[in-house]
C-alpha cells in the first residue's frame, strides 16, 4: 500500500506499493548537510536552500563540483565529506546526481536526496537510458568549444531556468560553470541508493531532464518522492520545498 505523507503542503509518495529486493536501513538523524551542484551551474545555485537548512541548525557545505570528469567531481565531494564530523545527508541537482551515486556510498552518508538529478545504476549508460524519453528543449542550446559546453543565453533562460525570475536567472547564467562534454557519458562504479536511504524531488516543468524519466528514477531506488511544479532549478524557485525533503532525509 502507498504512504503518502504531508510535507508542508508537498504531496509526498513513498513507493512502497513495489517491494524492495533489499530492505534499506532506516535512516539516522543528521547533522550535516553536502550539497552537490550540477551540469552548467556552480555551488551558487544551492544559495536560497542554505539558509534554511541552516536556520533549521544543520551544517551546510555546498561542493565547489568541477565538472571537468567524473572522477574529478566524485573526489572533489569525497574530500568534503572527509571534513564532516557525523552522520550527513548528501544532496545532488540534475547531473550532480551521477556525483552522489558513487561517492554516497562514504559510511558517513546516511541518506541521498536526488532534485531533479541523474541517479544512474553502476555502470548504466544513462546517455541510452535518457533517449528512452523525450529530450527536453534545452539540449537545442548546448554549445561546445574546446571540449567544454555552456548553454546558450536563450536556452539557459528559457528551458534550464524556466520560472526562476528573469534577474535571477540572467544572473545564473553568467556564472554558469563550462561542463566537460564528456562527464555526461561517465559511468558509476556504484550505486549508493541501494543501500541508503533515498530521496527525491521531480520538477513536474522540468525542461531538462524529462519529468517522466525523473520519475522512473525515483520509483525504482524506492525513493521518497515529492512532485514540486517547478522547472529544472527547483532549488532556486521553490528553496522551501527542496529544504523541507532534505529536513525530511536528516530526520528533522
């Protein structure tokens, strides 16, 4: 049977009504927070969500992700869980969920919250997992140069920030980080969500990554889903709903 929980006005869906191959431990209180931003963004876009963990007295560091390889992202996040001092939930935006399927696996990691991100098994081509579902728009203004991809100014705004207000998403824009063209390729080792606690947040106007596609991702890690009608920067428009799933993932 399905356990749909109130989550400060956010529809919240359990999916128990699939049985899991493998019961996950029931998740600790914690005390910290790593927040792992995603493709053409950098730890910036967490900034409307801090303060609200950060008033609710959790410890808050947002990764400065490179987004040059897998590897790079993925040993940049290890180092900062190696300086948290106990139990953490670790939280990932849009490609940044690649990132914390494979380093959520640290013993300090006691629950994964997916917003909107990637959350690949090991060693899954998600490139071919993704074209099973319509491509969002946004993929029309990827630009490459050097190896390295941006978003057009027109795509950024309309598709990968679409509902955050225009001053602020213009502002986004110019601080987007150049993504390696090939992290998107990359594949896990491991799959942390099998063994953690998970959690995740669709962006049901997401124009990124397809809703749908979000959707299945949650469904099949046994996820705790909340459905927020946001586009793909939920964090940034809708701060309180992603802050609340993650008190939810620390046991708050």
């Amino acid at each position: 049977m399905a356990i749909t929980l109130s989550l400060s006005g956010v529809a919240v869906t359990d999916a128990a009504d699939n049985p899991k191959p493998t019961p996950k431990p029931v998740h600790t209180v914690a005390r910290n927070v790593v927040l792992v931003h995603g493709a053409w963004a950098d730890g910036s876009s967490w900034a409307e969500v801090i303060p609200l963990l950060q008033a609710a007295g959790l410890k808050v560091t947002a990764v400065q992700n490179p987004l040059t390889s897998l590897a790079d992202s993925v040993a940049e996040t290890r180092r900062a869980l190696a300086l948290q001092d106990g139990p953490t939930v670790l939280v990932a935006h849009s490609w940044g969920g690649t990132v914390i399927s494979e380093a959520g696996t640290d013993p300090k990691v006691t629950a994964l919250v997916y917003v909107a991100a990637r959350a690949p098994d090991a060693g899954e081509d998600f490139v071919a997992l993704s074209a099973e579902f319509p491509a969002g728009p946004v993929r029309a203004g990827i630009q490459v140069n050097d190896g390295f991809t941006r978003l057009s100014e027109d795509s950024f705004l309309k598709y990968f920030a679409n509902g955050v207000a225009p001053r602020q998403a213009k502002v986004l824009y110019a601080v987007q980080e150049p993504t390696a063209a090939t992290i998107f390729g990359g594949r896990t080792t491991e799959a942390a969500w099998h063994s953690k606690p998970s959690f995740y947040a669709v962006s049901k106007q997401d124009k990124t990554i397809n809703p749908d596609l979000e959707r299945f991702l949650a469904k099949r890690m046994h996820a705790t889903t909340v459905e927020i009608d946001a586009g793909h920067l939920s964090l940034v428009s809708h701060p309180k709903e992603v802050a609340d799933l993650i008190l939810a993932a620390a046991g708050r």
